[in-house]
C-alpha cells in the first residue's frame, strides 16, 4: 500500500497540528505504565525518557545479535556516532513478545526516529519518529519541545504483521532522500512526504519504544543513501 501526503496537507500538520497531551493523559489513566527495574545501557547508546516518563524506568539491553527492550515509561535510544547529515536510511526488526493488552487488540507501538536534535532539553528537543503497532497500524509523528504534533494519524497498512500473525515481527526503515521522506514496513511503502516541509532530518537516528511493551529489535542499521 502506498500513500503519500500532499503539500497542503503536511503543512497543515506541521503547523497547525494539536498537541497531544490531553490525549496522552487520558491514555496513562487507563494504561498505567509498568514498573520496571533499570539495567546499564549497551556501551555507546543514549537514552531518554519521555517527558512524562520522566519519573518511570525502561530496561534496553544486548540479547543475542541484537537488543531487547523491556518498557515501562517510553523512551528513545540512539548511538552518537550514527549522527547523520543527510541522505540515508535506517532500519531495524522488531518482535514484539508479548501482547500488550493496554489498548485491546491496537496495542501499544515501537519503531525508529530520525533528525533527533538537542534531545538533552526538554524545551528544545526535536525528532521525527515512525512506529508500527499490534493491531496493524502505523503512525508517523513530529515532536518538537514539549509538543507532539501528528503528521500521518494512526492508518491501517496491510504490510505491518499483526502479533498473532506468523511471522509476528516487522521491519521498519526510514528513507530519508533529496526529494522525500519514504516510510516501509517489510519491504512495502506505506506513506512517503515531500522534503519541502520535510527539510531539516540532520541529527540523531535511533529506536523508539512506547511504554508497557517487550520487544526483541535485531538488525539496526544506519547507511548512508536514502532511495
């Protein structure tokens, strides 16, 4: 499936787009986040929590060839030295483990981020981020300070493998070119924006995991070219 945005519409998500907190708050009443013991981060990586989950923990550690992400409060965890410029492409494989029963059968989501700047600073941080979840839907959201702002609203993709699918994992990539930002889940296309209101992807690159989930991530990978 292959949906694109157009140049009004992006703009207006950009810069009209209603932050999110209300809904947030209402969410983290029926879901409340699951307590969980920190453990030291892989060497090299960086981590940070949510501003709402400022006061929660999340454990990501080295299992195997890859990671394992076990979330209470939800977070981001990138690698300094995958800093990129622009023009690349990042990917990884998720296997979520165990349901997440939250949100009946939607579920809360994981994926990847791009363009992270300042992410030390609340006030200023900025990131661009693209998820999938359980029930089979992405989500693509820019956030920027303390606010979130949606940029392609929870959507139904046929390519994203819902948990109780066999295989139950998804790949994710992030294709950041001259011309557009592309999105795929398992090798298929499912939303792309114009880098006319898509311009500055400088930054960090790394992994994003809402809270209450455990997720298996195996082959994250940063290279340079974005088509």
């Amino acid at each position: 499936m292959r949906r694109s945005m157009t140049a009004c519409s992006v703009l207006a998500a950009l810069a009209v787009a209603t932050p999110v907190c209300a809904q947030q708050q209402q969410a983290k009443e029926k879901d409340p986040t699951s307590v969980v013991t920190a453990a030291p981060l892989p060497d090299g990586w960086s981590m940070r929590m949510d501003d709402k989950d400022m006061t929660k923990a999340a454990k990501f550690v080295t299992m195997g060839a890859g990671f394992h992400v076990t979330s209470g409060g939800a977070a981001i965890y990138w690698q300094p030295k995958d800093e990129q410029k622009d023009n690349y492409t990042v990917s990884a494989n998720f296997r979520q483990t165990t349901k997440n029963v939250g949100h009946g059968d939607l579920g809360e989501a994981y994926g990847l981020f791009v363009g992270g700047r300042d992410l030390s600073d609340a006030s200023k941080q900025t990131y661009l981020y693209f998820e999938a979840r359980q029930g089979g839907q992405i989500l693509i959201n820019h956030r920027a300070g303390n606010e979130v702002h949606k940029i392609v609203d929870w959507t139904p993709a046929a390519s994203v493998h819902k948990f109780d699918d066999s295989p139950n994992t998804n790949e994710l990539s992030i294709k950041v070119a001259s011309d557009s930002v592309r999105f795929l889940v398992n090798g298929t296309q499912v939303q792309a924006v114009s880098r006319q209101q898509l311009k500055d992807l400088s930054g960090n690159v790394g992994i994003r995991v809402n809270h209450n989930l455990d997720v298996h991530v195996a082959g994250f990978a940063v290279k340079s070219g974005g088509k």
